[in-house]
C-alpha cells in the first residue's frame, strides 16, 4: 500500500492533506522521514510516527473503554458528554461507532471499533453475547426477586421473556447479574419489572472479556486474544 493511503485508511485526512503531511516531511518510518507519498509499504507489523508521535498501523481499532458516569453513547450528545470525546481526531476519522450503548449514568465496559462485521457480530439481538452487570438498588434485594429475574420478566412493548442468569446477592441492595440480549434500559427495566429499582449500574463484562486493569475514563486496544473473549458467546438455545 502507498504511504498516503495508508495515513488516510488510519484516519489522518484526505488524500490530499496525507500527501501535504508527508511531503512536509512529518511521517517517519523506523526513524527516517519519508517524503514520498507514493512509497511502497509493507503493513506487517507497521510502526511509524507523525510529527513524533508514534503509532501502529491497524486494520481496525477495537477498544474497551471504562465508561465514566455523565457520558452518552452519541456523536451529538444532548445533556452529557460524548463518550467520543475521549477519543483523538485520527481515531474519529476512522469511524468510530459504540458497540450497543450503555446509559449515560451507567460505568463499565464499553467497546467501540470501526470494523462493521465485529459490530454486527456483537450486537445482533440472536447472538447472545453475555454481558455482566453489577447494581445498587433503592430497596433491599427478595429472594422472591431473584427467583423472578432468573426465570424471566415480560418488557413493555418488547417480545418475549428477559431472563438473568448467574444472579448474585452481593449486599442486601447490591447484584450481579448475566443478561443476553440487549433492549433499551434492559437491566433498569427488569429490575423495575420484579419491583425494585436500580440506583447505580456498572458493566463489568462482555462475552468473555473483563474490564479489569483499565482505570474510569481510560481505554485500551484490544488485542486478538481479547477480541476473541469478547465475542464468546454461549449457546443458550441450541437447536
Ligand atoms: N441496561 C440498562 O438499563 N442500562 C444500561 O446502560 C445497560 C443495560
């Protein structure tokens, strides 16, 4: 691939602003300044940097964030932040898109990619990828309620029945739970459905993949070993 269509596959500008880069001699491979765009690159393992900043060449991004309170899944969030300003311009020209949504005052783990098929792959309502919530709630927490989540809830205005597995008494007004779709307000929802409420909410998990190590705000790319965990998925309803 040439040098200028590399820059502009990993979101440096157009065509022609990539050429204006490289022709003002700001892109360095391996420590020499490369002034032709036309330059022949092998993408293996590719490092470079642009005016000194390094970076590594991806065919796509995929990154889990530890969402912050106060932030929506939104390019044009309405009363919060967007969780895309976390993000630098060269990772927003790629397209960067959430993968599902968490609520503006829900924390946790939130992927994000620019890779369509591994977004479809995750957030399509049959696939069942897992995902482990953790919960406050106003009122203590019934035996009766978690009997009730486990074997499912009827939503308004959604088909079928929304069942958790994997529910945990943490505290009296403390759970953890697995869901496997992913409906509006899902877990806010069917909490209300056995008649409790939920007060605070945190994702700690997707598929097989844990938010651990990555501090509020902060986000790491995923590597291929972790993109694989996070498209684990259990076969709930094998047919
Ligand atoms: N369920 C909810 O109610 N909110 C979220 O943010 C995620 C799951």
């Amino acid at each position: 691939m040439f040098l200028e269509k590399m820059l502009q596959s990993q979101g440096f500008g157009s065509r022609k602003y990539c050429q204006q880069l490289i022709k003002n001699g700001a892109v360095e491979i391996r420590g020499e300044i490369v002034d032709n765009p036309k330059h022949k690159l092998d993408l293996n393992e590719l490092t470079y940097s642009v005016y000194g900043q390094d970076y590594v060449y991806r065919e796509h991004v995929y990154i889990a964030l530890n969402k912050p309170q106060g932030y929506e899944c939104s390019h044009q969030a309405t009363h919060h932040f967007s969780v895309f300003e976390l993000f630098d311009d060269v990772l927003l020209n790629r397209g960067l898109q959430c993968v599902g949504r968490l609520d503006q005052d829900t924390t946790g783990l939130l992927l994000l990619t620019d890779d369509g098929q591994y977004l479809q792959a995750l957030t399509h309502p049959k696939k069942h990828v897992a995902k482990v919530y953790s919960m406050h709630t106003a009122d203590p927490v019934t035996p009766e309620q978690i009997q009730q989540l486990e074997q499912g809830v009827e939503l308004r205005n959604e088909k079928g029945i929304f069942a958790a597995t994997d529910v945990q008494l943490l505290a009296s007004q403390q759970l953890q739970m697995t869901v496997h779709q992913g409906v509006y307000h899902q877990v806010k929802r069917m909490l209300a459905a056995v008649g409790n409420k939920v007060e605070t909410l945190h994702r700690a998990q997707i598929g097989q993949l844990k938010l651990e190590d990555i501090a509020e705000g902060e986000w790491i790319y995923l590597n291929a070993a972790q993109i694989e965990q996070s498209k684990f998925r259990e076969n709930l309803n094998p047919q």
